[in-house]
C-alpha cells in the first residue's frame, strides 16, 4: 500500500506541485508523518507559496525540538530552509 507521502513524491516529481501538497497534507493528518511536512514545504516553494513553507519547516523544528529528531530530518529542514533563502 503507497502511503500518501508517497503519492505526493510522485506528484511532486511529476510538476503536480498542489496535487502534492495535497497528498502531504493528508500525510501529515492521517500518518502524523514530518518528513511529509517538509516534502510539502518544498512544494510550497515550487508554487511561490513561501510563507506555507516557512511554517512548514517552523512546524517541523518545533517537533525536532520535542522529539529530538535524527539528524536525516535535521538535515532535510536545512536544506529546505537554504531553497527559502535562494528562491527567485
């Protein structure tokens, strides 16, 4: 069974940017999944919707705060956050 962050990869891979963040959404919701957070983030990003991704990796640090998330998340919201800092 594909979970829906992997739905929106795909979509995400594909162009479908609001499809995906849309398929996060539902990651986030129904799985209580954070790398879907960050996946939606960059989505957000890609359709110039900055303040989304913005609360997005907010979100996501906060929870990297209370569970002490591994350092591949870590590492994810850094790179995210570099995309807020260089996007056109």
């Amino acid at each position: 069974m594909t979970s829906h962050r992997e739905e929106g990869n795909a979509l995400f891979a594909s162009g479908s940017y609001s499809a995906a963040t849309e398929s996060y959404s539902k990651a986030i919701e129904l799985e209580k999944d954070v790398l879907a957070c960050l996946n939606r983030a960059a989505a957000f990003l890609k359709l110039d919707r900055f303040k989304e991704a913005v609360d997005d990796c907010d979100d996501v640090l906060a929870r990297a705060a209370a569970a002490k998330l591994e350092e591949k998340t870590l590492a994810k919201v850094r790179s995210v956050a570099s995309m807020l800092f260089h996007a056109d």
